[in-house]
C-alpha cells in the first residue's frame, strides 16, 4: 500500500501566500499590528498599508492608523494569516 506524498510548505511559502490578504503580526515589544501585506523580502522586513497598531501602554490599550509601513522583520515574534488583531473592550 502506497502512503501519500506529504506536502511540504515553508515558512516564506506561507507569508508569500499572504501577499494581498489581511495579517496579523505581534511584536517582540508590547506591539500587534494588523494590515495587508503588500511585499516582503528574505528576511521578512515587510510593507504594509492599511494599518492599525495596537500598544499596550501604561494608560491603557492605544490605537494607531497607518496607511503605509515598512516594518522590520527582525523584531517579529508571530505572524497570523488572515488575523482580525486583538479584541477591543
């Protein structure tokens, strides 16, 4: 008997798959970010636009709209395809 082939996807396979779609990204500071990617690079420096960030501060949760970033790969924790971003109570 025959065992199927598994099917392999890589980590920029994935993002790669992401490009025009909505993602949700948690950072390594107290950060998330929620937007649509628009491109990437090898080492997941990101543009997004669209962009609403969400900080934990002292005073509270605060929200930031964007229209554009260009974020830095190297201080993302998660990536989250398709992630609405955190629950605002």
């Amino acid at each position: 008997m025959a065992t199927p082939a598994s099917s392999q996807l890589l980590p920029l396979e994935l993002i790669d798959k992401c490009v025009g779609s909505k993602i949700h990204i948690i950072m390594k500071s107290d950060k998330e970010i929620v937007g649509t990617l628009l491109g990437f690079d090898d080492f997941v420096n990101m543009v997004l636009e669209d962009v609403t960030e969400f900080e934990n501060t002292a005073e509270g949760r605060r929200v930031t709209k964007l229209d554009q970033i260009l974020l830095n790969g190297n201080n993302i924790t998660m990536l989250i395809p398709g992630g609405e971003g955190p629950d605002v109570i």
